[in-house]
C-alpha cells in the first residue's frame, strides 16, 4: 500500500533509526586492510576483486592521518609532495610554507583515493535477513563491494552513508570499500564541511561503522510531525518489502514519554505492502496532551513501531524508534517563537575546530561535554558553520536543550571564484553543484529532521552577492521548506534576503549594521537594524576580537593529527621580540578587554526591543584563517584561565538585567543616572520580580545603593524597572567603581569611573611641557631637566595612529605592526597610582586611546618596557608603547601618545591622566633607568613628511 502525499513530499524528511526485536549489529570497528591509490589504479585494477595488494593495516573508525599514513611533511621546506587545495584569502600573504599558511599542519597529507577492506562471517541467525552497511561520516565519496559485487557509491558530507547488501550466506565474506577525498564537486574549499582551516580533508571513515541484519519487511525511515498543540503525532514511515511478493503486516505505534515512561499515545493498523517502497501515514493522539521540549524543559519522547507478521518468525518482525520533542517554532512579524513563547538565541559558532581528531566528534559523550560547555556559558543556540554536525550531536543537544542550525557544505562569495585555483561558481551557476546542495538539504532533514533540537536551518555562508543566482536560491528554500516545516528558514547568511526566509542572519540589511563594538556608554542599542528589514534578525559573526596565546600552556595540548606548527612559528617569532617574558601579561590583557568589547556589544542586541539574537564567532577559538584566536575558551573548547563561565553569563542568560547610561567615565561634580532595564526570555512571566543595585567602590566599600518595587516582568520582553540617580560629591578624588543589579535571581555589573575636576591646578615649573621634541626641549634635557612631551599626532616611520578596539578576526590578515589587542600596563606604577585602572584596555581608556599615537620601540635595549604598552597582536610581536619614559643625558623624558592638551573632546580621563603624569614627574620616583639611544630616541620623536614614510607593515 503506497500513501499519496502529493509532490509536496519529494524532499520528505526521514530520520530513523531501527532495529530488530533481537538486535542484529555486526559492528566492524577494528583492523582492516588499506591501500592509499595515488595513481588511481585500483578500479581498473579491480582492487575490490581479490586481497588489497600491498595493503598495510589501520584501525577503522579512523583516519590515514591519525595512522599515519601517506606522504610526510618536509620539516626543512615545510612543504607536502602535492600541494593541498587551498582558496587563497583577500588579506592573507601567499605563501608555500605550511607554517605561515595561517592554519594547523598535517604532519601526513594524502589527498586520492584509499581503499579499505576487512574479511568477516554473517552469523547463522542472519540467514533469512535483509543486510545494511552504515558508513556514518565520509570526507568526501565512498564506494563498497561486497565479495566484489559492486554496491553503489555515496557522497553525502552531512549524512551516513548507507549501502543495501541484501540476503548473505551465513559464513566468510569480504567487504571492500574505497573512500576518496578529493573535490568530487566544486564546491571550492572555504567550507568547514571540507575545508584545511579548521577539520583536516581527512581519507577514512569515523563513528559508526556497521552491518545491520533487517527484517524482510523493515522501516527504512521514519519521520515525526508532533502537532503545535501536542494533541497529535503524525507519523510517516518508508517501509521497506525486500520481497517479490505482497507482504501484510500489522503496525503497532506506540509513543512514550522518556523522562517518566508513561506511554501517551498508542494506534494499530493493518497494512498490505507491495514490493518495494510503501509511505505509510499514521496519526496517533496524544493523551491528555504531550509535555512540551524547549530549553528550558527538554522533555523527549520515542516513536516505538512494530512490525509484525501474522506467524511468530522472529524474521518478519521489526521494531524501528524515533525520538522526538513536542517543540513548534515559527515566525511572529520580527520575533521568532517556540511553543508560543518568544525566542531570543544567544548562539554561537562551531566552525569544526576539532584539533585532537582531525574531525569532528563522533560520540555522545563528547558531544555532551562541547554542548554542556555551550550551555554552562549562557548560551542556548549553536550554528554550524558550512557544515552539519553528526547524530550524536543532535542526541546532547536534545537532552540539554539547544537549537541547533546545521548548513549544507556551500560557501562561495564572489571573491572565491577568482581566488580558488577551481574556480567554483556562485550558487545557481554550476547545475551539478545545485544538485549536489539540493541533496543535501534532502539529507540533512532525512538524517536528523525528528530531532527537537533542530531549529533552524541556512543553506549555508555568505554568497556573493552579485554573483548568485538568487532566484535558486529562493527555489531550493522553498522546496526546503514545503518538505519539511519543522524548522525555520535561511537562505544565506549576510549577503541578502530571499521569500522564503524565515529570519536573517546578517551583519547588515543594506542600510543598518547589526553589530559592533560601539561607543563608549550604554544608551543606544541596534533599533535602526532591526526597524530595517520586517524579517527577524540575527546578528551575524559577533565578537571577533582575538586574544594573545600562551605557547607554554597551549602547544602541548596539540596530540592529534593537527599539528600547531604555525604557532611555533610565532612563538618563535615573540622571543626573537624579546617580549616572551610578558606572554601571560599579554594574554591576561588581551582576555579581558575581550570580555568587555563582548559584553558591549551582545548587551546592545539585548537591549535592542525587535532582535532575535546573536551568533557570537566563536565561544573556542578559531585555528585557521590566520590564527584567529577569537574564543574565550582554546581551541579544545577549555578555559585560558582568565575569563569564568560567570562573567560571561553576567550578559548571556536568560534574564539579564541591563543598564542605560550616557558615560562610563564621569566627573565628581556629576550625578550619576541610569535607566535599569530587563531583558527576559525566560521559561514564564515573572508575576513578582524585585530587584536592587548598588553602587561601589572598587574595594567594595558601598558608595549608595537601592532596591525596585516587585514587579511583573513577561517573558520575551525588556522591561524598564527603574531609574538610579547618585551624585558623585561626595567622591574627592578619582575613584573606580562598580555599578551591581540583581532582578530575579541574575545579576550584572558594570565598571565606572569618576574623576575629580581641573581645580586650576597650575603646570608644575618643574616640568617643561612640549608639543614636539624640538630644540627647547634638548635644551632643557641637556641641561638635567624634565620634559613632557605630548607627542599626540606625531608623525613619522615609526608612529601610527590607532584606536580603542582590538585588531579585527585576525592580525594575520588585516593588521600590521602597530596592530594591538588593548593596552598593558601595571596599576601600582607610580605614574598612574592616581588613575584608577586594571592593567588593561577598559572603557576609561577609550577617550585616550582612540586616536592615540602609538610607537614602535622595537630595537629599544632589552628590557625596555613603557608604563603604557599597547598588546602587540602575536603575528607581529613589536614592542609598542603610548607612555614611555627615559634619561636623556642629564634629563628626564615622558613621552606620551594621548591628547592631553586640555583641548574639547578628550573627557575627564585625559585631564586627570595629565595631572597624574605631572605629579609623578615633579616626585623623586620620577627617575628613569634606561637611557635609550640618542639617534634612535630621535628617529622616533622626530616628525617626518609623509613622501619620506614608508607603509606600516
């Protein structure tokens, strides 16, 4: 019996998994025969023949990588026998070595076609079955024989791929596989499905590796449509008649809640199936209402349909589950929901950085541990970046509560056509590769569409804009969706909008940018954006801010097939700098200037009324595309040891509490004032939501503090609770402090600072104050005097002028030799004992450093550290200064790269940081120890025309 769905099921989404009563898996994990084919001999040498020749042995699941077979790296070169396929980056420098091609190293790189082959016995019991090969993840086609007999190729990136065998003799038989990992469509290689920068091209075959003995009428697939109301489940399953004749059968379906064992729902019926394939529809009802899945609350269910035959032949029964969730996700105008609720994703990024593997992992333990870091950071979403994560993902995820977003393999942006040595075509240009993205949508929904956690669902990143045929773009949406409704929908990511999109991930509409760093105060939010587009949108790639690495503590983590060979180079390269002795200074530095540009930043999308998230790139750190060391955690989803799960979760949590204020850096003679808001997205309204605040000192002493009336807080809103208005008078000089909110449980905070006024505080005669280092200020040095020199706006080869932010993504890419993560300094040094500071880049340095001129000092005597040092990125470790002090002859020099002119616009940090600096100078501990050079000191102080000044690179 064959159902009739109408044309609206070609794409229909199976996912399934089943069994036998008594189960019948032959796993084949082990050892097998292999033989790498790097001359393409072994089909017309029909290797699947007879015993692979000249085979060695490696274990499956498994790589030739983590084998260590094929052609070794030349360490002396750092080059590969054949060059591995690459896309050559817009910023990235050329280059044949491995070590400066921005990614880890593959010790081994084999890249054709290797064959694999193992000998085993169907048991006795196997005899009347019908017999099924899984291969669970291949990069990038497979072929399998069995006793030479040709089964047929697959070459799906995203889903297993699977092999009918049919009826086999009980006794020996031999199973011949062949998997190549070449481009068998060009899709180019930017990808993350099949791609160098982060998971290798890796040749083999990983997670489940498996005969299955079936029934002779079996279900092939089965595929749940839990109603939105949970009242109902319609079920649909392929059925499977492996024989020549009509087959009836009686189906038993039987639904059960997995967190109690209660069984909520039960339906029989009869079938009478045909040879071949039959669609079979079942509606169950739900008793009393199925319990909802969300992430609050995930509450799994499990599809249970039997198969039996009239007779008792343990052969002719089958049993085959589904697990699945109660969960309904759609579109409200700019807001997304689940099960009625409004949704706010706090996502991030899983590019498969999975260095230990080479790949990505493939057991629910594993995945349990990445996805449970996910979780314990706040966030309650992760996309997939042009790739699709295995089952066992989709299994944590379920249990945890996350919606997941997997994406087909594609990425091609107009830039990529002409910088890929194939020269892949944007999507719709290339028919064969339209097909090849259309089947993987199909798989993708077929392999993991019953899971609760798939939420969403983007054909993949970024296309150029121009190039794209968008009206396929469009097409393949459309089919995505009308085959499968139980997600939401994306054609790509940032470049433009289509119909059928559901939501947007994009870093701009065209009009207005959906993310950034911003000013320096909290009272402005991405509005503009998300009034730009009627579609809900999601902030694309957020963060990118890199942190220094500590080489000590990160290169021996390095144990798999991955090999950090590029970050020897640069460790190399910091103590050729002789900065090596600062690297953990750096990293700590560089961490936590990190944290508060992503505090700012993802607070502003929480502030922002119609947003409906973020998708921060990336929670670990990123190793390829010039070592973007982007994550909170390393690599190996760990911590650096600077930033807590607790800090990040002060902005990324379900009920985050937000403040509004005009300034971070304010004046004693000011009344501090804020607007106390709360972003909830939480389980249910708040019906008796109370809060306070307190404002403090640094040290903890309490300066005021207050509470707000209980109030109702409904979930998927921002609500106002309050305003908090101190004055500062009673502050008598610069003092740091620190703004605390608690609301429902969740609490955030925020650092201030306040400065005293300019009292008329005259210049100190003592200290001669220049605007150059010009023949007055020799003077006074020669004859033992002090000298400020505000060197702000000085110009020449070795000075640049540079802002607040931290290098974007990658210095590797887009940065020179002035490029910097923040600034380091030490609190306790006598200059800046009066200006209150952590030691590194924070929101009271914004005023002084944007614009700032920065100094190069390299070559300066070893040793030579400046009070205020600029954190140099690490793939150019110069030593960069913006106060540096020095003996020049009998004098003293302070230089400083700051507008401390007392001129409009810098704020109250940049006057009381000059009196700082003056107080100090007229003070005994004003007494430099280093003498720099006399000829280098002027070529950096000394101003020079622009057609005499080279590039800063």
């Amino acid at each position: 019996m064959k159902s009739t769905l109408g044309a609206g099921l070609a794409l229909l989404a199976w996912s399934w998994v089943a069994f036998p009563v008594e189960p019948a898996v032959l796993p084949l994990d082990g050892s097998w025969r292999v033989a790498l084919d790097p001359q393409d001999q072994g089909l017309a040498g029909a290797w699947f023949a007879d015993t692979l020749p000249g085979s060695a042995i490696m274990p499956l699941p498994g790589t030739t990588d983590q084998a260590g077979l094929g052609p070794p790296l030349d360490l002396a070169t750092m080059s590969h026998p054949v060059a591995p396929p690459r896309v050559f980056w817009p910023s990235a420098p050329e280059t044949e070595r491995a070590d400066e091609a921005g990614a880890l190293v593959r010790p081994r790189l084999y890249l054709g076609r290797a064959w694999y082959q193992r000998d085993f016995n169907v048991p006795d019991a196997w005899q009347h079955r019908f017999v099924t090969l899984t291969l669970e993840r291949v990069l990038w086609s497979s072929a399998a024989w069995i006793d030479g007999r040709p089964l047929g190729t697959s070459d799906s990136l995203v889903a297993p791929h699977e092999y009918d065998l049919g009826p086999l003799a009980p006794g020996p038989h031999r199973l011949t596989l062949a998997v190549d990992n070449r481009l068998i469509h060009n899709l180019g290689f930017a990808g993350h499905a099949y791609g160098a920068e982060t998971q290798s091209r890796w040749n083999g075959i990983v997670g489940h590796l498996e005969l299955r003995a079936r029934a002779r009428v079996f279900t092939r697939g089965l595929r749940v449509l839990p109603a939105p109301d949970a009242s109902e489940v319609q079920a649909q399953a392929v059925i499977e008649n492996t024989e020549d004749t009509h087959q009836c059968r009686t189906a038993t379906w039987r639904i059960e809640c997995l967190e109690d064992g209660r069984e909520v729902g039960a339906l029989a019926t009869s079938l009478i199936l045909a040879p071949g394939a039959s669609t079979i529809v079942a509606v169950t009802p739900i008793s009393g209402g199925g319990r909802l899945w969300d992430e609050f609350n995930p509450v799994l269910h499990r599809l249970r349909l039997v198969l039996s035959a009239a007779g008792e032949d343990p052969d002719d029964e089958d049993e085959a589950f589904a697990t699945f969730g109660f969960r309904h996700f759609e579109r409200d105008g700019r807001h997304l929901r689940v099960n009625g609720r409004r949704l706010f994703l706090r996502g991030t990024l899983d590019c498969c950085v999975y260095p230990r593997t080479g790949h990505p992992p493939m057991s629910a333990a594993e995945w349990r541990r990445v996805l449970g870091t996910v979780k314990a950071h706040g966030f309650n979403h992760v996309r997939y970046h042009t790739w699709c994560p295995p089952e066992a993902a989709f299994e944590a995820a379920d249990e945890l509560g996350l919606y997941l977003a997997p994406e087909t393999p594609f990425w091609v942006d107009d830039w990529i056509v002409e910088r890929t040595p194939t020269h892949p075509q944007p999507l719709g240009r290339d028919p064969d590769v339209t097909e090849y993205v259309r089947r993987e949508i199909r798989r993708i929904s077929e392999a993991y569409g019953n899971h609760p956690s798939f939420a969403l669902f983007c054909i993949g990143n970024e296309f150029g804009n121009r190039g794209t045929d968008w009206e396929t773009v469009e097409a393949l949406l459309a089919e995505a969706k009308q085959a499968d409704p139980r997600h939401l929908f994306n054609g790509s990511t940032a470049r433009r909008a289509v119909p059928s999109d559901d939501f947007w991930t994009t870093h701009s509409t065209g009009t207005a940018g959906t993310r950034g760093v911003g000013p320096a105060r909290t009272d402005w939010d991405f509005r503009a954006a998300a009034a730009s587009t009627p579609l809900p949108i999601i902030a694309h790639e957020t963060g990118q801010r890199p942190v220094f690495p500590d080489y000590d503590q990160l290169l021996p983590k390095f144990t798999g097939p991955l090999q950090p060979l590029n970050y020897a180079r640069l460790g190399r390269l910091l103590r050729a700098s002789g900065l090596a002795d600062q690297r953990r200074d750096f990293q700590r530095a560089s961490a936590r200037f990190q944290l508060a540009q992503y505090k700012a930043e993802h607070e502003a999308m929480l502030r922002t009324p119609d947003y409906a998230g973020y998708q921060l790139l990336m929670l670990n750190d990123f190793t390829g595309q010039s070592e973007a060391l982007v994550g909170v955690l390393d690599p190996f989803w760990e911590p650096k040891g600077i930033v807590s799960v607790a800090d990040v979760r002060q902005w990324n949590q379900p009920v985050v509490p937000l403040a509004r204020f005009a300034r971070y850096v304010w004046s004693t003679t000011d009344t501090f004032t804020a607007a106390i808001e709360v972003a909830q997205y939480g389980p249910a309204d708040l019906p008796d939501a109370g809060g306070s605040w307190r404002l403090t000192r640094r040290d903890g002493t309490g300066l005021a503090a207050g509470t707000f009336p209980e109030r109702r807080l409904p979930t998927g809103s921002i609500t106002v609770i309050g305003e908090i208005r101190v004055p500062l008078d009673g502050l008598t000089e610069a003092t740091a402090l620190r703004l605390e909110v608690s609301v429902a449980g969740s609490a955030n905070s925020w650092p201030l600072w306040a400065y005293p006024p300019s009292t008329g505080e005259e210049d100190p005669a003592t200290v001669v104050i220049r605007p150059a280092y010009d023949a007055t200020a020799r003077e006074v040095l020669a004859s033992g005097g002090k000298v400020l020199l505000l060197a702000h706006g000085l110009t020449n080869r070795f000075t640049a002028r540079t802002g607040f932010a931290s290098v974007y993504w990658s210095g590797g890419w887009w940065g020179n030799r002035f490029s910097s993560l923040g600034i380091l300094c030490d609190p306790a040094h006598p200059a800046l004992r009066e200006f209150p500071n952590d030691g590194h880049s924070d929101w009271q340095w914004h005023d002084l450093t944007q614009g700032a001129t920065t100094f190069d000092l390299a070559g300066a005597p070893a040793g030579f550290r400046p009070i205020v040092q600029p954190v140099p990125d690490f793939h150019h470790c110069h030593l960069l200064a913006q106060i540096f002090e020095t003996r020049v002859g009998p004098g003293r020099l302070l230089v400083v790269g700051y507008d401390l002119s007392g001129a409009p616009g810098p704020g109250p940090a940049a006057g009381h940081l000059r009196r700082c600096l003056l107080r100090y100078m007229v003070g005994p501990e004003f007494n430099p120890t280093t003498e720099l050079p006399a000829e280098w000191l002027e070529s950096r102080l000394e101003p020079e025309p622009p057609e005499a000044r080279p590039g800063a690179n």
